[in-house]
C-alpha cells in the first residue's frame, strides 16, 4: 500500500485543486496499480510521452484540414513580427524540453518539485497541466544558471 500512497496524495490534491488532467493520470495509474497490470508502465514510461505528444501535434495540426490555415495564410504568418517570434519560440520550447526529459530521465526526484509547481499554477493562476516536460527544462535552465 505505501507505494501507491504518494499516487493517492497527487489524485486527491489534484482533486481539490481542480487539475483535471493531473487528476485523471494518478487515476488511470493507480488503477493500472490496482489491477496489477505493472507490466505496462515500463511501456508507458517510455512511450507515453510520444502518445502524449503525437495527439497534441494532431490537435496543432487540425486548423490546416479545417481551413483555418492556408498556405497564404501560413507564409504570410511566418514573416510577421509574431510569426517570427512563434519561430524563436519554438526553437527553444524544443530545446528546452529536450533538456527537461534529460534531467528527468537522470534525476526523477525531481518529478514532485514539478507537480507542486504545476498544481500550484493550475489552482492560483489558471495554468494549464501540459508542460511538466517545459517545466523540467526550465529546472535545467535554471540550475544551470544558478547551481553552477
């Protein structure tokens, strides 16, 4: 019982601070726990952050089959003053997440630093539960910076 106890903490604080998303993974992994069905998560582990990203690039990518985005529209966007920061934006969201799964990967005591920091955004300032990976390169960003 007491491994699963910190998974019991993340669902119910998530709860009450109305994380849904946060409140539905803890869900969905202590059920897994429960049923014992361990043999998943090492699968979960390293794919569900590529299933995870996969439907979110899908959802980014809707308004190009709707019609939202057209080709003269894109062009046009990427060559604006926002375009242009969307593209500097992007470059180093990409960076910066890729040294947030590197420092998960290498220290994953960092994982609860996250959530707190997460639910507190989620409940005070109505942050949205996407970005832990972000968060984590940040951390990075930061420890770089000031633990050196």
């Amino acid at each position: 019982m007491a491994p699963i106890l910190p998974l019991l903490i993340v669902f119910v604080v998530a709860l009450l601070t109305k994380n849904n998303l946060l409140a539905a993974a803890a869900a969905i992994v202590f059920f897994l726990d429960l049923m014992r069905l361990q043999r998943f998560f090492p699968m979960i582990q390293s794919r569900g952050l590529e299933a995870g990203l996969l439907l979110l690039t899908i959802a980014l990518l809707v308004p190009f089959s709707t019609g939202q985005v057209t080709l003269k529209s894109l062009i046009a966007s990427l060559w604006s003053p926002l375009g242009v920061f969307a593209i500097v934006g992007g470059l180093l969201g990409a960076y910066l997440n890729s040294q947030g799964l590197d420092l998960v990967t290498v220290e994953p005591t960092i994982v609860p630093g996250i959530l707190v920091g997460v639910i507190i955004s989620v409940f005070f300032f109505g942050g949205v539960s996407v970005g832990p990976i972000m968060a984590a390169g940040i951390t990075a960003l930061l420890a770089r910076i000031f633990l050196r």
